[in-house]
C-alpha cells in the first residue's frame, strides 16, 4: 500500500458551489472524529504504517481542527506508526483564515512537508459570491506563512466563475507565480443542479486555460497532468499515486481506498461512516467497485492521459494483453490534440482542452 489519504469532512461554513463530503460541526463533534477516524486506520491499516510512502490530509478542511485535535490526530498517527522520516511527501490543505503560527508548528513537529492552501481567487468579490470566508489579503499571508514554513506546496485557484473576466483570472495566476509559488492547480467551476450561483461566463474556458497555461509556462511551472503546474521537483507525489493506479487507504467518511485494484467505500456520509467505525469496521460493510477488463482499460487511458507522460503502449500491452488500436487515435494525432513519441501517446497543443472528447469518440 503507497498511500494515505485521511478525511476531514468538518468546514467553518458551506461554500456556495461546494460538492465536496464537508459539514459545519461543533468542536465537540471534531474531537470525536479524530477518535473514530484514529480507530477506523488502527482496524485497517493492517499492511502497517510503515509501508506508506506519501500521505494527505484533505477535507472538507483538516484547517478548521483546533490546535489541540489537530495535534490529537497527528499524534494519534504517529503512535499507530505512521513515521515522519519514512515519508516522501505529507500534504495538508489549508483555508487561508484557519492559518496559525500554533497550526504550522504542530504539522511541522510531525512531519507534514507540504501545504496546499485553497486561495480559488484573488478577487474579494468573487471569494464573496462564492460563500468563501477568506480575502485576497488572508490568502496572500497565509501563502507567505506556509511557503516560508513548509517550502514546498500548492495554490488552489478556479476559474470560469460566475462574474469573472479572464484578465481578472490571469491576474490571479500571475501574481501567484510572480511570488514564487511551485505548484498551482487550478479547476474550471463545474456547477452541480440545485446550486444558488449567477451563471457562468460561456466560451471563455479555452481562452482562460490556454492564457494561463502559457503564463505558467514561462515562469517554468510545468504542466505534469491537466490541472496541476509545478516547478522542476515540487510535483505532487500523492497525487500521482492516483493518477498511476498506486495503492491507497482512504479514511473517514466518503473517502475511496483503492487496494488490490478494487477501489472501496463506506456508502453514504458521516451517520453511516460513524456505525461502521463503532461496528469495527466489517469489511461486510464496503461497497466494492471491482470494475471489468473493459472498465480497467479505460480507467488506464483515461487518467495516463491526464498526464505529462501519457500512455505507454507497452505498459498497456503488458497490462491487456492485446496491442493499443492506434487506429482509432489517428484522427486526433492528425489533428495534432495527440502526438505519438515512440512508445507514447500523450496530449497535444488543444488538445489539453478536449480530454473528455477525445476519450469519448476514440480511445480505447
Ligand atoms: S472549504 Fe472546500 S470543502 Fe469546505 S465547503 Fe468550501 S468548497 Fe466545500
């Protein structure tokens, strides 16, 4: 097993646009989680601790914990073995108003190396209309704090939103990068059914991708998967995990482990989640995806090509037993949305743009 992810599911408030597993909750209800999250890693995790080789806190917003359960749970995971040395990589997301000095010195004690701080704007109205409770100031001290802390992280920010200019989103990226960020991603608002926001600006997503892309570009912010830019060395190593199909134990509710190739989760949200724990986690209990030879293959497309390296063809012979139908790629390479690199086939030029189409009409 490579990887831990731990959920969060507790936020100060709900943001207008959110489809995340996150509720308000008292403190009182936080430190109950922490025991029963803590109790749910001590039933499961029995390949041990040690064999885990990047880890993540992720929410929701481990930032809202108190200093008092944030050092609860980390403490909690290191006692269960979880070593800070034997790690590659410990993310933490952070919201820009929940940043303290007494926060990052506990991360720091126990090992968590980097941040990923959810700025989404840098515009006060927009943060506003998007029910965030942070301003483009919290968000640039809370960068200086945690880059100066950690050295290493990301800067989440969105883009198409309701009422937002493309300059005023290339702003964004600029000054992020101008202050030496070394990661950013950023995300194009997809907004579910049923959510109270104005509508959102048609058409200008090619246009506020590409922007940005060449932007990041030039301040050597590579992009290594759709949505994720970063500096030579600072990529996430957790997260590529997932991206190459690696193992991973998720813990709390709504979080997917995917272990031995069948990814797995406990139906429904915290209710639930909390029987399960306190029934001692039955296996009984996991709904079990266990997709077909098909539903693999397209799974292994689908998210090589999310990448910078794309798909090795020989890595999905070796997989499938059966060659890569290049055929039906062709009419995409010609249109250059797809290059073939001798054993690769990987995105291209607009085609970045297009994942979901090229997927959709051709492959596999
Ligand atoms: S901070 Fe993130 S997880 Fe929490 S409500 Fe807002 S969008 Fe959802």
């Amino acid at each position: 097993m490579q990887s831990l992810y731990v959920h969060i599911p507790f936020c100060a408030s709900i943001c207008g646009y959110c489809d995340f597993c996150a509720m308000p909750a008292p403190e009182r209800l936080h430190s109950e989680y922490v025991d029963l999250v803590l109790r749910e890693l001590e039933l499961r995790a029995k390949e041990g601790f040690a064999n885990f080789e990047t880890a993540y806190l992720g929410g929701g917003s481990p930032s809202v914990l108190s200093a008092e359960n944030l050092r609860k749970l980390l403490a909690g995971l290191q006692k269960q073995g979880l070593r800070k040395n034997a790690l590659k990589e410990f993310s933490m997301e952070w919201n820009p108003e929940q940043v303290s000095e007494e926060k990052i010195d506990i991360a720091l004690e126990f090992g968590i190396n980097r941040f990923s701080l959810g700025i989404q704007s840098l515009n006060d109205n927009l943060l506003k209309m998007l029910g965030r409770k942070h301003t483009a100031k919290n968000a640039l001290e809370a960068f200086e704090k945690l880059n100066s802390a950690f050295g290493t992280g990301n800067c989440d920010l969105m883009f198409c939103l309701p009422n937002q200019s493309t300059e005023n989103f290339l702003s964004d990226v600029r000054t992020l990068a101008s202050l030496g960020a070394k990661h950013i991603s950023f995300y194009g608002l997809t907004l579910e059914k049923g959510k109270k926001l104005p509508p959102q600006p048609e058409d200008l997503y090619p246009e506020m991708y590409l922007k940005a892309v060449q932007i990041l570009s030039e301040a050597k912010l590579d992009r290594y998967e759709v949505s994720n830019f970063a500096l030579a060395g600072h990529e996430s190593k957790h997260n590529m995990v997932y991206w190459k199909r690696g193992s991973y134990l998720g813990a709390g509710p709504s979080a997917h482990s995917y272990l031995r190739g069948i990814r797995s989760y406990v139906e429904g949200k915290y209710v639930p989640w909390k029987k399960w724990v306190m029934g001692g986690c039955p296996q009984s209990g996991l709904t079990e995806d266990i997709p077909s030879i098909e539903g693999k293959e397209m799974e292994a497309v689908w998210l090589s090509l999310r990448t910078r390296e794309g798909l090795s063809l020989k890595d999905y012979e070796r997989e499938f037993g059966k060659e890569f139908e290049l055929k039906k790629a062709k009419p995409f390479i010609e249109k250059k949305w797809l290059e073939l690199n001798k054993d690769h086939i990987r995105l291209n030029g607009e085609g970045w743009l297009w994942l979901d189409k090229i997927f959709l009409y051709s492959l596999p």
